[in-house]
C-alpha cells in the first residue's frame, strides 16, 4: 500500500514539475525570441524542444499518472490511438530535435578556418525546413501504431503489452519487420549526428 502511494506520488510530481518546467522554459526562449532584437536558431530548437517534451509528459506521464491512481477503462479506443501515437511521435521528434541542437552548437562553435563554419544558419527560419522534415519523418514512422493500438475496453483475444489503459494488439511480422528497422535507423542516425557532433 505505501510503495503503491509512492509511486503515484512520484508519477504525479514528475508529471507536473516537469510540464512546468518545460513550460517555463518554452516561455523564456519565446519572449527571447519575440521581444529580443536578434532571432537565435538556438531559441527555436529550444522552444521546439520543449514542446515535444511538454507532448511527451501529457500523453505517457499524464496516462501513467492516472494509472497509478488505479482509474482504469479512462480512455476510448480513438483516445488510446491519439494520446500513445502522439507520444511515440514526440519521443521521435525529442530525438531528433536534440541531434539538430547539437548539430547546430557544434556548427557554431567552430573554428572560422573550418569547412562546417559554413553550415552555420544564417537565420532561425532556416531551422524550420527541419521541424517541417522531423514531423513527417515520425508521422510516418509511427503510423502503424494507429492499427495496433486498442482500448483497455474492446475484448480482442490477442494482446501482446498492457498499458493498464490501453492494449497494443499483435501486428503482421511484415508490418514488424518494416517499422522496427525504420525507428532503429531514425534513432542511430541522430544519435549518430549527436556523437559525431
């Protein structure tokens, strides 16, 4: 009964420290953006960042949270579907996001003699092709997750993970086998880009 309490406790103040957090931050960086008289690409890759991790606390802390308050059967099948894809979507686009942060310092703190140097954005808007490309690159990815994810409700005889809200049914090894290599490859790229930076 105490670990139960402490678990919600702390599902709870991860939850909402983080949301805050994040917020602040996102706030900061947009009165830096929009009231400074130098738009940095750093801001909005921050700002960027910051909202895939506010995404990613209301989808799976938020649902984790009431789970451990024992509410079950909170969610629909088309919630289910909404709250997990956008979950896997944002944890896509932290990723990503933070491997063009990097990218970007290190290109900007380079020496001036270097062949990177000229990589350096010359303006924030040229960042936004990117979060452009970041968003339908793990739109895409993700897209199977719209078939295989089920509300905790339906009766379906075949599940493979329980969420305590919401079931994940079995896919097609074809399905697997196409989506698995995709997020292995997004993931190892932009950490690749990460390390390399």
């Amino acid at each position: 009964m105490v670990l139960k309490f402490i678990k919600e406790i702390i599902f709870l103040f991860t939850t909402v420290l983080g949301t805050l957090g994040n917020i602040s931050v996102s706030v900061n960086y947009m009165f830096s953006w929009w009231g400074g008289p130098e738009k940095k690409p750093i801001h909005l890759i921050l700002i960027h960042l910051a909202f895939t991790n506010i995404i990613i606390l209301l989808a799976k802390g938020l649902l984790n949270t009431i789970a451990a308050f024992g509410l079950r059967n909170f969610l629909d099948d088309i919630g289910c579907k909404i709250l997990i894809y956008l979950e896997r979507v944002a944890r896509g686009l932290s990723i990503c996001t933070s491997s063009l942060l990097t990218v970007v310092q290190a290109i900007i703190i380079s020496p001036r003699a270097s062949g990177w140097r000229r990589l350096r954005p010359k303006s924030a808007w040229h960042i936004l092709p990117f979060f452009f490309f970041f968003w339908i690159l793990n739109a895409l990815i993700s897209m199977n997750l719209i078939h295989s994810i089920t509300s905790i409700n339906l009766n379906i005889s075949q599940f493979k993970n329980d969420y305590n809200y919401c079931y994940f049914t079995l896919e097609s090894q074809k399905t697997k086998w196409l989506v698995l290599p995709l997020m292995v490859l997004r993931d190892a790229v932009f950490q690749g880009a990460m390390g390399g930076a």
